[in-house]
C-alpha cells in the first residue's frame, strides 16, 4: 500500500461505524472542558498581548520551571535552562534528528518502533537498525550485537532510539533491572540516547518507572509530551538535554518555527498550576485501564488459535501476532469492510532487512473507542481471522502484500 | 558578535527603557481582546474534543477555505486541497527547503533577504546566493547574471526565495511592471519561485499588489501568514503550492510535527468567520502608517549628513545606510547603551561574499514603539552616529566588526 492508499483507507476507516483500533487518539471526553474555556477566556482577556505575540524559541521560563515538577515523578532532575519546548514531541525528534544525523547514519530503535519516529529518521535519509525486545522491553545482548554488527559494515551509529514505557507499538516495559545495563552499553559504545517517554505516568497501577535520563543525565536526550497527560491539539512537548545539545536544539526550533506558540504553552502552564493535573491523570489511567481490560478479554476470548499478544500495564496498545501464513496488511481493506481497523506490523519497521514476522503483526489501540466497542472491535477483527483461516484451509495460503519501508506517520498512528 | 553574544544584547535592548527598533513584533494592542477571549472560551466550551484533538496534518479544511478567500485579495485563485496549513509561515520555509535542497544546493534571494529565512536556508547547508534590489525591488538583469553566473560555477540553483512587497528588511516592493519579467526569467530557466508574502495587506494606502503566485500558478510555492495581520503567537501560516509539491509538503509536516494545533487554526477560522478581520487589518495598516511617517520624518530632522534610507509604502521595516568608514555592527553595543537597538545589516546577507555596503546597514522597525518613542529612539540613534563621526573625524576611521555570515534568527528579528 502507498501513503495515499493507506491515507484513504484511514479516510473510510474513520466513518463512525468503523470500530478504529488504529488510532492512538487519547480519549479527551476525561477532560474538564468548561472549567479549561474559562481558563483560556481569562488568558486572552488578561495577558492576550503576551499570549498572541511571538515568543522565546525555546519555551516560556514558568512552563520549563513546571515541566521539571512533572519529570521529577519519574525521578528525573532536571534544570528549566536545559529544556526547549517543542510543537508536540514529534518536533523533539524531528529536532533531535536535524541535529545530530547526516544522511547514511545509523539510528538503533526496538524492534518494532513508532511510525512517526521512523518517519522522521526516514526523512533524514538515516539508516533504522532494529534491536530485538522482549516481554522485558529491549534486550541488552540484542544491543550489543547490533552495535558491532553495525560497526563491522563502517557505520556510523548516532543514537539509541527508545520508549522505555509501556512502548509503542508494542505494549511492553523495559524492566528497571535492564536499564542501568542499557545505559552502560551506550555510554560505553559512545551512543546517545533518545529516550521518547509520552506514557510514562499511565501505568495502570500508578506505578512509574525511573527514567533513563534520571539514570544518566549526561549521554540521554529525554522527549516528554502533554499530549497523552492532558490533550495533544495544542502541540506541546518538551526536550531535557545536555547543555549543549539543548543550545543547538533551541537554534534548531528557530530555524524551524522560529517559536512554539505562545498561547499554548502558557494554557499548558495554567492547567498545570490551577488545576488536579494529577487527578487528570489518574481518571486518564483508569479510563485506559479499563480499555485495556476490555481488549484483553475480548482477545482472550475471541481469537483463534495461533494468535498470541503483549498484556501491557499501562499506555495505549496490545501488540498481536496472527498465525504462520496471513498477512496482516493484506487482511487490512477486508477489516475495514467489516468495520474494524487496525495498523498493520510492517508500518512500524523502518528497515527493509529482518523478520518475515512483521508481516503477521498488529498494533491495536485500546485508548479511544469505549469498552462495548472495543469488545466488538474485537469481535468484527476474529470474524476476519476465522474467515481467512478458512480461506487458508481450503487453498492453502493467504494473501502476501508487498514489502514496505516505514509508511508516512499521520496524526491517526500517533 | 556570536549567537550567543546577540541573544545577550537583545536581552538588554528588551528593557523597557531601550526604545527597540530591532524587533518586528506586530502591535497588538489594537486587537480586540474581549471578544477574543469569548471566542476562545466557546471554541473549547463547544468543540473542545476537536480543538484539542490531533487533527489533520495538512490543516483544517474550513480555514484552507477561507484562506482561499484571503489571498483572493492579491488575485490569487487557489484550492483548499493545495494548501497546506503550517506553524507560520516560517514552518513553511523550513518544510520547502527540507524538501527541495540538498547541502551545496543555491537558492536565490534578494540582497538583503529575511534573517529567519537565511537562518533555515543555512541549517539545511544551502548556498545562498544574493540578487541586487533598487528602489523598484528585485532586478531582473541582476537576477538573470546571477543565474548564470551560479551555473557557470557548475552550481544547482533550488529556488529564487523573494519577499516582493514590503520588503524584509529592505522596505521596498517589487514593481508590479517587472513581475511578470521576474517570473519568466525563472521559468524559462526552470527556477521555481518561493513567494513569501507576510506584508502584503499593510500597504498604507490599502493598496494590494498582484501576487506572483496570482500570474504564475505552476511555478510558484506561495507562503502566507496571519502572523502580521492577526497575530504571530498562534503559530499559523500557510503555503499554497502546485499539487506534487503540496503532497511532499504535507508529508515532511507530518514528519516535523505530526499537525499543525488544531485549536490555533480553530482560532483563526473563527475569527475570520466572525470578526470584522479586513476592519483589523485596516486598523493596522493605519497604526503602522502612523509609525512610519513618525520614523521617516524623524529620520528627515536627525539623521547626519551621508545616511540615506528607503521609504516603505508598507509593512515594518525601514532599510538605512550609513556613511562610508561606520560599522553598523560595531556600532550596536553603543546604541544599546544609548537605549536604543537596531538589526546590523550584516545578519541579512547569508552569504561571507558581496560588497562592504552591508557593514554600513542597519534595519530599523517601526511595527511596535509608539509614534514618540520612535522619534526618541531615532534621536538617540542619532546621537550615537554623531559620536561616531566625532570620533571618525578624531582618528580616521570608526570601528569595524568582524564579517558574519548569517546570524541565528530571532522570534525578536521576525
């Protein structure tokens, strides 16, 4: 399938009697509308000439102050000087990537990684090297290898790619016990890391993990979001990075907004401070949580043989791996004729080289459709299962779609 | 001076005793607030889910409509489907030179040309190539020396980047009788034109010049901007751009940021639908006529003997030169220390080649002070130029700074 062909099947898949498994929407219903429209009336009418002029490149100075209240939940110390606000975390990695990699550049990223960091590593024409995960997030000797193998080709590696919690695509964590190890790999083969933490605080035991970064303040660039804790539309992320990094970052976000906009972070920087940010977050987490319980049970219910899937204990999606011989892109317009949609395993792998396991992997999101309906989603998904394992009884095979490279992000994959 | 040595003197020159002539912030206490702020209050009181939602990464398609409708004004027939909303218009740039250059590239542009630009153009390791303007704007047998000049060199020419109304940070605007000739030079030798028009509904006699997109429709990326007629904090812009170029501009948008907010285009859309936006921008337009009758006559009464400067019809920017043996670079640090702070026209030039005249520029804005502060602030200047000519008269010659290339851009150079 081509961007556009997946664009317009998204287009039919979001028609609202299609049960979207696909997208990584957060469901905002959770959020307190009315008190936050007076809060923005009263940001307009009592400091709108600050709120609608341009402002600094790397992010109002009350925002960054308060930012480093939110990681510190995640044990991280962090100084306001050494974060630059980004338009989303997406532009973090955008940023990031500017700054450190020239074409032919190897980034190393878990195996699978999200589509919209691929497609920016993409865009950068850098080289993706997947390094194998298990149920315990990467695994360390995966890591090494990759690593010489890299080198023993004349490569250069620029950074480890990573989403320690609760990761996207694939629903797992990685174990507190790898990740000094992790750390110590990198900082020993002279790599950076890029540690992407957007759901870190939606562990679904309120159980939060320490970050990368507060294992290693020196050789981890850290991307945080409020996108998944509050609301994405207003795009604010953030970047914590060595002082260094964090000047040729704040030159970069001229370079490519001049400045993130005002008015946004100052409406972030208002909830944070008048509001129960962390009892957003805690009705966030057992909104999800019930989701998450409900896929699982459909799943555990409904699908055939063969399948298996990860059981994540907090963020947004269930990683699913179908039976030997389909094809899970092949079976996507067939899913959405049935009213289901997912995102197919081959989006999330930006190296043509590896597995053919991708071919039989899925990502479903359990964040934004209600219980019922994920449980019919579900339903509608093991109806296309049954059907095709039919089809392959009686001839043999299923259907093989092409090959593909990372596919272009959109806002529907976040 | 270094970045880092700018960002310095800029935070000294934001003091409010410094009358600022550096900055090109639009005054924004024209804008009506209060209604503002309802507006804000019922986009998230009514539709919240939607504003705070990640949205398309092309941009709503109720504002890509009206958009149509605003650059109807410069005779501009465009579709909603070939624009792509971006992070002002800035974003734009970035998006266009992402797609189109490779490093060692040329681009075109006008001498001087818009810090911000060069500043991107830079980033992505573009050669910047400048083309000579009189008082009628960019010239055409300049800019058909300068091509083939480049490709003698063996040299791959991207695009001609050109503000051609209102010129930053010149203050001039390309004739309209030389339009058509600028855009068959570049069509005839295969040069696709940016076309950045922030500037283009502030001329004082609410004339609106024919954009060249407007006679051009397949060889033009125009960019536009609500940043100077509304306000540049909500971060939107838009770039309206032949169909196989839209498409790889919305890619390279998704892959910097996913979307543009979608609760600032919201923002925008509303306004546009409901307030009296031509009104506001007629209210501009006067406040900034005002601002640049008070500069230029105080630039009359002041000025010493040998400094000559342009006579904008429109905009924010006044271009002055300074007599021979002056370096207005070396000559900032004084003029903050007089309370007054200009642009040196050195950070409009993004190439180390071309004549010494840029050492004896400077850009003075007249968007933000009010009438009496510019007369102040041109008194002051003033005062430091005579010094200077005191001292060139004592001992020969002034102080001359080092040659710079581009400087960073600054929200506060805008």
């Amino acid at each position: 399938m081509t961007a556009s062909e997946i664009r317009a099947l998204f287009a039919v898949a979001s028609r609202p009697e299609v049960v979207s498994l696909a997208g990584g929407m957060p469901y905002l219903a959770a959020l307190p509308l009315d008190s936050l429209a007076r809060d923005v009336h009263d940001l307009i009418a009592e400091q709108g000439q600050v709120a609608l002029q341009y402002g600094s490149a790397q992010g109002i100075e009350a925002l960054r102050e308060q930012i480093c209240e939110v990681m510190r939940l995640e044990g991280i110390q962090g100084h306001p000087d050494d974060i630059v606000c980004t338009v989303g975390s997406q532009s973090g990695l955008d940023l990031v990537t500017r700054v450190f990699c020239d074409p032919g550049d190897v980034i190393l990223a878990e195996s699978p990684s999200y589509v919209g960091a691929l497609g920016t590593f993409a865009s950068f024409q850098t080289e993706v090297v997947h390094v194998g995960m298990d149920d315990q997030g990467l695994q360390p000797e995966a890591l090494r290898q990759a690593i010489s193998a890299v080198r023993q080709q004349g490569k250069r590696i620029k950074f480890l790619y990573t989403i320690p919690n609760f990761q996207n695509p694939g629903g797992v964590t990685l174990a507190v016990s790898r990740r000094a190890e992790i750390l110590e790999i990198c900082r020993g083969a002279d790599i950076m890391v890029l540690e992407d933490n957007p759901y870190g605080l939606l562990g679904f035991d309120g159980q939060a993990y320490p970050a990368l970064r507060s294992m290693d303040a020196d050789n981890v660039v850290y991307l945080g979001s409020f996108s998944k804790t509050f609301a994405p539309g207003l795009r604010v992320g953030w970047a914590l990075a060595p002082h260094g990094v964090r000047e040729k970052l704040t030159l970069a976000a001229e370079s490519a907004t001049l400045c993130p906009p005002a008015f946004n972070q100052m409406i972030i920087s208002r909830y944070l401070a008048e509001h129960d940010w962390m009892g957003q977050i805690k009705t966030y987490r057992e909104c999800y949580r019930e989701r998450r319980d409900a896929m699982l049970s459909a799943l555990d219910e409904l699908m055939p043989a063969g399948c298996t899937w990860t059981r994540p204990d907090g963020g947004f999606y269930v990683w699913l791996t179908v039976p030997e011989g389909m094809d899970t892109k092949a079976m996507l317009p067939r899913a959405v004729t049935a009213r289901v949609a997912f995102v197919p395993g081959t989006a999330f792998y930006g190296s043509p080289l590896g597995g053919e396991e991708r071919h039989r992997q899925m990502r479903l999101s359990f964040c934004y459709p209600t219980p019922d309906r994920i449980r019919e989603g579900v339903h509608r998904l093991s109806g296309v299962f049954e059907a095709e394992l039919d089809l392959m009884q009686t001839f043999g095979t299923g259907g093989r779609s092409n090959t593909g490279g990372p596919q272009s992000p959109s806002p529907d994959l976040a």
